[in-house]
C-alpha cells in the first residue's frame, strides 16, 4: 500500500525533479518505480513483516517494524 502511494506521488516526476530532490542516485538505478528500501539504502527485507489479514493492523505492524529497523541501525 505504501509503494502504490509514492507511485502516485513520483508518477509523473521529471529526472531533474528527482535530481533536484536529492534522489538522483536512486532515479539513475530505479527510475521512478519503487524500490522498496530502508532510509540507509539497505533493500527491503520480508522477514520483517507480520500478517494479520487485517489492511490496517497489518500497516500498522509494518510500520512499526520500520521504526525498530531505524533505532536498531542508529546503534551501530
């Protein structure tokens, strides 16, 4: 769900928007599709996600797990 969104958002994005941005790197290697990664250009990992068949609880999970990834990598 959240990949669909930044495809909404980045859809219609020229590469010298992007660039500007600050994401010249990741347009160079993605163009504007969406590549899940962390903040720290690690590439998504599933391990970390958890199914409750509910759309919303299952957001929720996936952004907390999210933000356990970001603490656990500031302290290192």
């Amino acid at each position: 769900m959240v990949g669909t969104i930044v495809h909404q958002l980045t859809d219609d994005v020229t590469a010298q928007e992007m660039e500007k941005a600050g994401l010249g790197a990741y347009y160079t290697d993605h163009g504007n599709g969406v590549y899940p990664q962390a903040a720290a250009g690690w590439p998504f990992n599933a391990a970390v996600l958890a199914v409750k068949g509910d759309p919303i609880a299952d957001l929720q999970e996936d952004l907390a797990a999210e933000q356990k990834v970001r603490g656990s990598n500031q302290l290192n």
